[in-house]
C-alpha cells in the first residue's frame, strides 16, 4: 500500500523554531507516532514495506529538519517529497505522485495527527475495498474548523470546508478528518484537475470527493472508536492535551494488565514499559526508552528509568534516577539513588541513598547504603562499601579500573586510586586512601598521624 504523510505544515501557533510535525507526543515526534502506525498498518494487511514508495513523507517548512529527524530515528525504507511553496492539502499530495505505485490503493495520513489506532485505519482501508474512496469521519460536538461531510440519500457527494460553507452546512456534525484511501490511478486524475478557486486560494485535497462522484466512484466511509484518533495539533495547548490522553491510554493498558498504578493520572511513559505481574508503581514516574519490570518489582514515588531491567521483587525507592542498567532479583534501591550506563546489579544488591553507580558490575549480596560513587569498578560479592567512598577512576584523560573481591569490607570516607585491587576478604580502615593493591584477608590504612596541639587558641573575630 501506498502511503502518503502530510507533514509540510509551519504550525505558527506553536511558536517554535521547530517543524510542528516534530513536536513530542511521549518523547517521540508526532510524525514518528504516523509512521509507527503506518508500518503497523502494512504489517497487519501483510503488504510488502520494502520498497521506498511504500511511504512518503511530504515536507516543506523546516528544510531538512524533518527528512534528517526521521532517518535518525527510523530504520529507512522512507522517501520524501519536498512541497514549496504550500498551496493546500492537494497539492501537498501531488508533490507525492512520482512515487505512488499504481497497483496498490493510496492512504494518506496527516503528521500532526499522531494518535489514530490500527484498527482504525485497517476500518478504512476494508470500506475502500479495491475501487472505492473511502473517507475516515467523525461525528463531533463542535464542528467549528472542520470541512463537513455533505450527503445525498446517506451517500457522500462532497466535502465542504468552513470558510465556504454556507447556514446549512455549517450546522453538519459529521466532519472530514482528512485521513482517507482512494485508488491510485483514479486519485493521479483527481489530483490533476484540482482548482484553487475557493476561499483560500488553495488546492484542495477534499475536492477530490465531488470528481469520483462525477467519475461513478462511490465514496463510502469509516469511523473511529474515539474522536480523539483525529484530533491535530495546531498550538501547545492541543499538544498537552493529547499527550494526556495517550498516556491515560497507556496508563488503562497497564492496568488491564494487572499493574498497580497509585494514581494512573501521574505516569508518564516515553517508549516502552513491559511489567511482569504483580507490578506497583507509585506517582510521578517517568519510564523512557525500553524498560522491562520483573514480577512484584516495587518502584516508589518520582523516579526516572530509561532502557533499564530491573528483575523480579526488587525495590526501587523515591527519587532514584536509573538509565542503561541492569538490577538483579531482589535487589534494593534508593531513595536519592543514581544507576548510569553500565550499571550490572546482581541479586540482593542495595544500593543506598545519594550512591552514583557507573559502568561497574556489583556482585550479589553487596552493599553500598549511602553518599558512594563507584565507577568503572568490577565488585565481588558480599562486600561492604562504606559512606563517602570514592573509586577515582578519572586521572583527566582515561577512565582505569577498580577490583574490589569477595567479601572485602571497605570503611567509610576511603579513596580507591584507580587502577587499584582490594583482595579477597581484605579490610581497608575508614579514612583510607588506596594507591596500592590491598593483600586479601589484611587490615590496610593510610591515615596521618593524630596530633593535639596543647596551646592552641581559637581565632576571635577582631571588632571593626
């Protein structure tokens, strides 16, 4: 199937540099939403998607803005039409026609419409059948804006839009959405004999309805299960609103799905979140990229996790910020915890408050409760590691590596100058900086010696 993006549009009202189409819906562009759902769409009707003309994406304001966001973000397979100048929704399609295959049916999409489902549009293509223009409507309480559905004896014979539509018209409730599947050799024709002779001057993409009428096509239609599948954006305001609206959706799937959600209202999910059972997320988490949650994992009020696995029955505590990690079963985090890229926890690990853990793996049943950073480090098992510890990793220019083995207790306020071993079962005394491997099973301290000075006198502030 042919598919054809509008996405050319300045968006003014959003008062932004930025392309409108480029805008975030749950921290992925509305146009990326479009195209997701146009694959879905091919994939579910069994169509070949590997030619580039299978979708086409008409750009404009923006220059490349819009071509470069997309192939950074998408796996190819798309091809682009430029439209200068914008001469309406018609000729925005035209720029589209040598690249349309005539064998297949064409569905065109809109950019800034980035929350109409699958089913919805699998509807749509069904009514087209292999001849037919089939137009996706809804019915609305306020039409204000909108072109409306005209009908003759319940069949569509035109669309009108508002600034041409007269007392009568205006008064219709069934509108154009815009999306719609018509048969490419036919629209190729259509889109050739369009005027712009109406009140914007503009070539419009809806007149094709009154010439496959003229032409002995029907035009049937299709609907959507919930108006706001069709709803753009054209400010801020309508952009907040729908991300709302996809994040309740998202919030009611977990929820069928057994989740546990403190307040459905208060998550927000940017990518993909896949939640094993019994799951409890509290208010105010932000999941971002892929995030798997094993059975009975606990994640507590206000954290951020990104492209993070967290395993069965572990426990992430308030405010922890997690990305590019690895936590084992069972394992404690938190609260005010940092686990950055490269983080590899293995089971009934905890990791305490204010402990930055980077690029290191941490054995099972190893402890770091509080204020420690451990970077590039390899950690064994069953070790202590005592607040204010600082593995120094970072000489200015190269990153060298900490080893710390089983069962080593390491006391607090130590400094581990990397490249460093701690042996098996060793003990570094708190206060401890380390330049030198630690022999396993030895007491190790680097401590200046303690002095009282017996006539010291405390400084008195001197009056002005």
């Amino acid at each position: 199937m042919n598919v054809v993006i509008l996405a050319a549009g300045m968006g003014k009202r959003m008062q932004s540099e930025l392309p409108k189409v480029l805008h975030p819906i749950a921290g992925a562009s509305m146009l990326s939403h479009v195209i997701v759902t146009a694959r879905q769409l091919q994939a579910s009707l069994n169509l070949e998607c590997e030619s580039p003309a299978n979708l086409c994406v008409i750009y404009g304001h923006g220059g490349s803005q819009v071509p470069d966001a997309v192939s950074a973000d998408s796996a190819g397979g798309i091809i682009f039409a430029k439209q200068e100048p914008q001469l309406g929704t018609g000729h925005a399609v035209a720029q589209a026609i040598p690249h349309l295959n005539d064998a297949m049916p064409t569905l065109i999409l809109y950019g800034d419409v980035p929350l109409t489902r699958n089913a919805t549009l699998q509807r749509l293509v069904v009514a087209a059948g292999s001849n037919k223009l089939a137009i996706l409507t809804a019915q609305v309480d306020d039409p204000t804006g909108f072109g409306r559905i005209i009908r003759e004896k319940g069949k569509i014979c035109r669309i009108v839009e508002q600034k041409d539509a007269n007392e009568d018209e205006l008064a219709i409730a069934e509108i154009n959405t815009g999306i719609m599947v018509a048969p490419t050799v036919a629209l190729k024709k259509w889109l050739g004999a369009l005027s712009n002779r109406n009140a914007q001057g503009e070539y419009y993409l809806t007149d094709i309805v009154a010439s496959a009428v003229a032409d002995g096509v029907e035009v049937s239609s299709a609907h959507p299960d919930a108006v706001w599948e069709t709803q753009g954006v054209n400010d801020k305001k309508q952009l907040a609103d729908l991300e709302r609206q996809h994040q309740k959706n998202l919030a009611e799937q977990l929820l069928l799905q057994g989740v546990t959600l403190l307040d459905p209202n208060r998550i927000d999910i940017r990518g993909k979140l896949v939640c094993g059972r019994d799951v409890t997320i509290d208010v105010g988490c932000v999941f971002e990229g892929e995030v798997v949650l094993g059975d009975g994992v606990r994640i507590g009020p206000h954290c951020v996790i990104k492209n993070t696995r967290i395993a069965a029955q572990s426990d992430i505590k308030a405010f922890c910020h997690i990305e590019g990690a690895d936590v084992g079963v069972q394992a404690q985090i938190g609260p005010y915890a940092r686990l950055r890229p490269g983080a590899q926890l293995a089971e009934q690990v905890h990791i305490g408050n204010f402990v930055e853990v980077k690029k290191s793996t941490i054995g099972a049943y190893s402890k770091a409760n509080h204020l420690a950073y451990i970077g590039d480090a390899k950690v064994g098992r069953r070790v202590n590691i005592g607040a204010g510890t600082i593995t120094c990793n970072y000489d200015g220019v190269n990153k060298f590596e900490t080893v710390i083995e089983d069962d080593a207790f390491i006391g607090s306020d130590s400094q581990l100058i990397a490249p460093v071993r701690v042996g098996r079962g060793a003990t570094l005394g708190a206060g401890t900086t380390l330049s030198k491997d630690a022999p396993e099973g030895k007491l190790t301290v680097s401590r200046a010696k303690q002095l009282t000075l017996e006539n010291w006198q405390r400084p008195v502030k001197q009056k002005t």
